[in-house]
C-alpha cells in the first residue's frame, strides 16, 4: 500500500483544473488577497528550492503542534450595548458632535449591518416611508441582497427623525454616499471611510465611560443587534438569518 501510494502521482492537468475550480469559490472581495499571498508563498517556495511535496511533510509535525496548542485557546467574545445603554446615548449626546455617530448607531443595530456595508451605503438606498425607513443591502458578504426597516419606536427617541435630520444635511450636489464627513453639525462633501465608520462603537462606550472602550468593535454591535432581537422574543434560527451565519439551523445565510 505504501509502494503504490508514493508512486501514485496526479496529472499535471487535473491539478491545474483543480486549482482553478478553488479559486473560483474565493470570494469576489477575498480573491486578490488570497492570490497576492499565494504568489509571495510560491515565490518563498522556490527560492528555498523546496516542492509542493516537500512542505507537505517537513511542515505536517508543525500543523499537529499548533492543532494541539490551539486546544487551550478560548475566544474572545466581542463587547456587547443593552438597549438602556443605546438609548442613553442617543438621548445624551449633542447632535452638533455626535449626529453621524448616531444614524451609524441605529442603522447598524437595526439592521445587523457590516461596517463596509454602511461604509458603501447609497442614498438611494434608503427611503423615506414616512412613519419607517426601508433600507436595501444590495452587496452583501453571501451576495443576497437583504433589507430592514427603522421604525420610528425602535428607540425611546424617533430614530426616523434622526436619521431625516442627518439626510437634510446632506449637500444636494453630492454624489451617492450616504454617509459623508460630518463636523460641527454640517455633512462636508467628502466620504467617510471605512475606518471613521468602523470607530462608532467604540465612540458609543466611550462617551459612556464603559472601561475599554477601544475593545468594543463592529461585531460587538451586530451582536447587540442580535441580543435585541433575541430579548424581543427570536430564537436562534431567526437570530442566524439575521446575522447570515451558521448556527446550526440547516442553512448558511
């Protein structure tokens, strides 16, 4: 068995297929990512003059040691908010300094949204229903468009009347973003990025001087989302969808 397994040998064809027909399930977003890597490990490879095959077993001994050690390893769980924590806040906070933080704040619970999801939101995107907001998530992680509603009472304060306010300061020539550079209490015409979007949990814990704040991330606020929608009486199928993950619910969203 050991002779025939060390003389069996894939075609070079098959494994070119193969390869591709990886590469093919990357992700649109990860793809380059994982080919730049991939290039660099080929090219460390090489230079070292080791084959496929040789990584294979020089590293395998290394691979069980680091399954092992990992054992011992336990997760981090990211920092949640209450809904009481959330309200204050919206309550407490200036608009003039804190008005994006805020439509940030409620747009990304109500709606379980990634940061790059918000980052890229289009004004056209959200509309104006009158006594709610229907906003549409057209490029998500799974690629299924998804969509959510911001009621007026989703808050003790009129979440929909904060997020109008945060619109009609928008500048009218200004393309379709609808999150742009907010200072002192004026939209400028400059995008906000991903990593002004991605602080807004962190600025939330720390205008509540919750002890380390820097440590409360965007996924502490979709599991915020995920915890209201749980106290209000979801379960935890209804709580997968809602996030687009696996929890053993027999699909993956």
């Amino acid at each position: 068995m050991k002779d025939n397994a060390e003389s069996f040998s894939i075609p070079a064809e098959i494994k070119q297929e193969a390869q591709e027909a990886t590469l093919r399930l990357l992700p649109a977003k990860s793809k380059r990512v994982y080919e730049k890597e991939m290039v660099e490990f080929d090219n460390w490879r090489k230079k070292r003059g080791l084959g496929e095959r040789a990584i294979t077993e020089e590293y395998g001994k290394l691979t069980s040691y680091l399954k092992v050690g990992s054992r011992k390893y336990k997760t981090k769980k990211a920092k949640i908010l209450e809904r009481n924590q959330i309200e204050e806040f919206l309550k407490k906070t200036p608009d003039m300094e804190y008005l994006q933080v805020k439509v940030a704040l409620i747009l990304g619970v109500a709606g379980a949204c990634r940061c790059n999801e918000l980052t890229f939101l289009d004004i056209s995107d959200v509309q104006d229903k009158g006594s709610y907001l229907y906003v549409l998530i057209p490029d998500t992680k799974t690629n299924i468009s998804r969509s959510f509603t911001v009621m007026e009472e989703a808050f003790s304060v009129n979440a929909v009347e904060m997020c109008r306010k945060y619109i009609s300061l928008r500048p009218k020539a200004d393309g379709r973003r609808f999150f742009l550079r907010y200072v002192d209490g004026k939209c400028t015409t400059q995008h906000s990025g991903i990593n002004t979007i991605s602080k807004t949990f962190s600025k939330v814990a720390s205008f509540l001087g919750l002890p380390d704040s820097e440590s409360f991330t965007w996924h502490g606020m979709r599991r915020s989302s995920a915890t209201l929608l749980a106290n209000a009486g979801g379960d935890h199928c209804q709580a997968s969808r809602w996030l687009e993950v696996d929890y053993g619910c027999g699909k993956l969203y």
